[in-house]
C-alpha cells in the first residue's frame, strides 16, 4: 500500500481533481460561515481550545497503518479517541477500533463522555440488563444531558455489554456545559480516569471523549498530571478522527481513498472514515434537529424543539454543485420536489397524479419498504430514505440524467430495461463520489474474496443475500467476457442471469452498475476520461438496445482501471 501512496502521490494531480478539491473547500468554508452566521462564533474558552487542538492536527509526519495503530494502542494503558459527536461514522469507527482492542488477552475498561459520573450506577444497571433501555434513558436525562444520536452510542454500550467490558461515565453535570467551564469539565473528567486507572491497573482503558477534549494538552495532559503525583507515568495514545487540514493534504496528493490512518506524532494518529464536508452537514442538521433527515431519537426526546429542515435547499446546492464539475448548465436545474421520511403525505401526493399507474406505484412503495432513497424520473421527485450526503448526491446524479438524456416511459424488453439501470446506476455512483469522495463499492475483486472466505459457512439472512449477490455478480461477470470473446461454449449466459427475482435483479443493476461508476470516476480523476464525456454519457437518451452496448463499451474502456 505505501508503495502505491507513494506512486500516487508523486503523480500530477489532474485538473479534474483539482476542481473538485476546490469545490469541496469551497463548501466546507461556506458550511462554516453558515455555523457562524446561524449559531454564533465560538466563546473565547472554547477559542482557545479549538485552536489548541487545530494546531495539533495541521499535519501529520507520516502515513500509518491499522496494524501500526492497533500495535500502539495495545502497548498503551491510556487510548483516547476523539469523537464528533453528530457523525455516525465517528461512532462507528471507534467502535471498530475497540472490539479490534477487546479482542487480546488484556482486559479492557472503557469511559465514555456520554454518560454523567454521577449516573454510574444508572449505567451499571442498564448494562446489567435490570432496567430497560427506556429506563435507562430517561434515568440519565439523555435528552438533556446528551441528546446526540442515540443508536451509534447504544451501539458502543452493547458491545460492552456482550464482551463483559466495564464501562464508566466520565461527563460533568449540564451546569458545567457552559463555554467558559471547559476546563472544569476535562479536570472532573480527569478525576473519574484517575479512578478507573487505579481501580484497573492492568487494564487497557479507551477513553471516548470529544475530539477538542483529547488533544494532548487538554484532558490527557490533565490526567498524566494527576497520575504522576502517584508516581505513574502510563504510555498514553491519542486517536483524533478526521482531521479536517490532513484530509485536505492527502486529498492534493491524491491519497484521501488509500490512507486510513496517519502518524501525527509519537503517541498520537489520526483515523479516516469521513470527509469534511460529511463532518460539518452532519453536525448542521443536527444543529436544526433534524437526525440527519431520518429519526433515529426516541420520540419521547424530541420535544417541541423539533423542526424539520427545509432539506430541497440543500438538494438544489447538491445538484448545482454536480452540474458545475461536470459543467452542465440548463434552465430547469432547480426543476425538483423532494420528500423524505418525514413527509407521510409522500405516497399518496403520488397516487393522485394521473401520471402514475399502479404498477410504477408498487415500484415506488417496494424501494420505500426496503428503506432506499429512489428518484422518481416521471415526475422528478426524489425520495430520501436518510440524508447520508452520498445518497442524496446519487439522486441528484439521477436528476441530473433525467434532465439531459430524458426519460421514456415505454416498457422495455427485460435485458434491455436491465441495462438501462446498470448505466443509470453507474451514473448515480459517479454523482456520489463527486461529492463523498471516500464512499467505497465492492469490486469484483470483493465479491470473488467474498465467496471464497465464506466458503462452506453458515452465514445470517444479510450475509447469504450478498453470497448470492457475489455469485450473480461473478456469473455475470464470466457471460460477460465470453459474449464480448464471441464464445459459444457452455457456461452462464446473461439472460438466463437476468431470470431471477425483482429483488435480485435490482441489487445485481447496483452492483455493476456501482463498479462502473467508480473505475469512471476514478478515471475522470487521473485524466483518462473526460468531464465533457461524461457529460455526454449524462446526456446520452439510450434508445432501445443502446445501453447494453455503452455498458459493454464502458467496461472495456475501464477494465484495466482500479477503483479510485
């Protein structure tokens, strides 16, 4: 991997790239003078602070590995891992990273910032199963005490739950939430981890606190303090997440998708698992109380506070920043109704629109059910299951193609129809990663290590859906390669591929169409293809018959090209 960093690094970013990167700054900075606009710069505390934990995370010395990162962590007795608290992808990650820890000989303990030292005991009992989730909520005055996304949290207390983890409350009452407390808060912080060190001294202990909190001279500094007046002097690790000024750096040198971790000095790194902007729109929306377009909070803790943002706003700065990379301009790009979880009306707005017939209804009701975001072309709704910003730029590509290559509402033979999603799907891929540079797809390369590591074994309902997936996707794969050989001996054949079930036949559209899009995006980035030509592919009205033959022309053209 280092070698190919490196050979990526020395090589000329494309002018593709570089726009994009502008762009994405671009709106990062505009996000942030938003925030400020909107809610006020930060108190002088806080200030102070932010630019405290800024410095530290203005570069880096070197690209890590998770090997490397996990070496330290173990070699520690003190982890703390910065957390953005709006970003599930932050929660998620450092869940990784603490089963990953957890799985050793050496017993590890856990604090967290989201539960209040004085409810350790609430917290015992809830992980003890003797009080209900819903006890164990309202106990804690989550909503007033925490009030983040409650899932990815809870998601963090089961594993420690089902591993046998003790786990402790390192936050401060709300009276100390104030900006001009912070200190207060990380010395009683500091207080409860001089506790647990002494209570666990073989312990391994994962501090998961807010990444202002662990930048060295904050709450780590405070706790080596208060341990060598014991004579202790731990080795300590720090884990910020998404370090905003090294992203930027990796993305110019072209190594935001292969880098996960870097060293930014001895004891301290820095884990990717999102971009900036993903960052910043989560913590708007949260900000608006919105959950990221779809409640994932208890109801009891909405309150009359909650309020729905006003999400097309956002859906017209996605498209017009799609359409300006790809330098489309046309009178009707704000010409789009968009819905979400929230609007219960969403369904029924369609059946009174004699445009719809009972077929493209069930349609519609199907990817609603499976919780999908889905654009609606005949009538240019798009549909937002979530408001993950990579779903919602994948229904703005879709747009985007409907506007320019129109939409044909003629039934379609079987194959052809096929086809016509996988380029559809390819395009909407593309549209993604345009704006979430970081979002993956399994390539064929997955699917194959897929079947061959699960080889044999009993796998639960998700697991054999995509073991089935990798089979069609493969078998695919093979007919492919023979119809483009012109071979005729025995093996898969398309159409007998394309005989399965709806469902089926959808996932396997993503599938390959998903693979397209990335091997296209990446190689719009390294100057290989054209923006002009993918314009022209968004463009492109695909009359019967042709979208099999542009998919067949499209994977040759990619097919030495690696995922970006």
């Amino acid at each position: 991997m280092q070698e190919k960093a490196r050979a990526l690094s020395e090589a000329r970013p494309s002018a593709a790239r570089a726009e994009l990167i502008a762009i994405q700054r671009e709106i990062t900075a505009r996000l942030k003078a938003e925030i400020r606009d909107t809610f006020g710069g930060l108190p002088p505390p806080v200030q102070v602070y932010y630019d405290e934990y800024w410095r530290e995370i203005s570069s880096f010395e070197r690209i890590a590995s998770r090997a490397e990162l996990l070496a330290a962590c173990r070699a520690a007795q003190l982890v703390y891992v910065g957390d953005y608290h709006t970003l599930r992808a932050s929660q998620q990650a450092a869940l990784r990273l603490l089963e990953e820890l957890s799985e050793g000989e050496r017993p590890v303990v856990v604090a967290l910032e989201m539960v209040c030292a004085t409810h350790q005991r609430v917290l015992d009992a809830f992980l003890a199963d003797r009080i209900t989730e819903r006890e164990f909520l309202a106990a804690i005055e989550y909503h007033r005490t925490w009030d983040f996304h409650w899932e990815p949290y809870r998601a963090i207390l089961e594993a420690c739950r089902e591993r046998g983890l003790p786990v402790y409350g390192i936050n401060s009452e709300p009276s100390l939430h104030r900006p001009d407390r912070v200190i207060e808060r990380d010395l009683q912080a500091a207080a409860v981890l001089d506790e647990v060190v002494a209570r666990h001294p073989e312990a391994l202990v994962f501090v998961f606190d807010g990444d202002l909190h662990v930048a060295r001279d904050h709450l780590p500094l405070i706790v080596a303090s208060r341990l060598r007046e014991r004579g202790l002097r731990p080795e300590q690790v720090v884990v910020h997440q998404n370090a905003e000024p090294i992203y930027w750096q990796l993305a110019e040198a072209g190594l935001e998708r292969l880098v996960d971790v870097v060293r930014i000095a001895r004891g301290c790194y820095c884990m990717f698992s999102a971009t900036p902007l993903v960052a910043l729109q989560s913590y708007v929306l949260w900000e608006h109380n919105h959950a990221e377009l779809e409640d994932h909070s208890a109801p009891i803790w909405r309150g009359e506070r909650w309020e729905q943002v006003d999400v097309t706003e956002q859906m017209h700065e996605i498209v017009h920043t799609l359409a300006r990379f790809l330098g489309i301009e046309h009178p009707r790009l704000d010409d789009f109704e968009v819905y979400t979880t929230h609007d219960l009306g969403f369904l029924e707005a369609l059946a009174r629109d004699r445009r719809f017939s009972p077929a493209m209804l069930e349609e519609i009701k199907r990817h609603v059910r499976r919780g999908e975001s889905y654009f609606v072309p005949i009538a240019n709704v798009i549909y937002l299951a979530d408001f993950s910003l990579y779903r919602a730029a994948e229904e703005a590509a879709h747009f985007l193609n409907t506007l320019l290559g129109g939409f044909d509402p003629e039934p379609r033979a079987l194959r052809d129809a096929f086809y016509v999603r996988v380029v559809r799907e390819a395009l909407g891929f593309f549209g993604s990663r345009v704006l979430d540079p970081r979002r993956h797809c399994m390539s064929v390369e997955d699917f194959r290590r897929f079947l061959a590591e699960h080889k044999g074994r009993r796998l639960d309902p998700e697991g054999r859906a995509v073991r089935e997936l990798a089979r069609l996707v493969l078998r695919h794969e093979e007919a492919m390669a023979r119809a483009l050989a012109g071979e005729r001996r025995r093996g898969p054949r398309i159409g007998a591929i394309l005989r399965r079930p709806l469902e089926l036949q959808d996932a396997l559209a993503h599938a390959l169409g998903y693979i397209v899009g990335d091997k296209l995006y990446a190689a719009v980035l390294r100057g290989r293809v054209g923006r002009d030509e993918v314009r022209a592919l968004f463009a492109d009205p695909l009359p019967p018959g042709r979208a099999e033959q542009l998919y067949r022309e499209l994977r040759q053209r990619l097919a030495d090209e690696p995922h970006a």
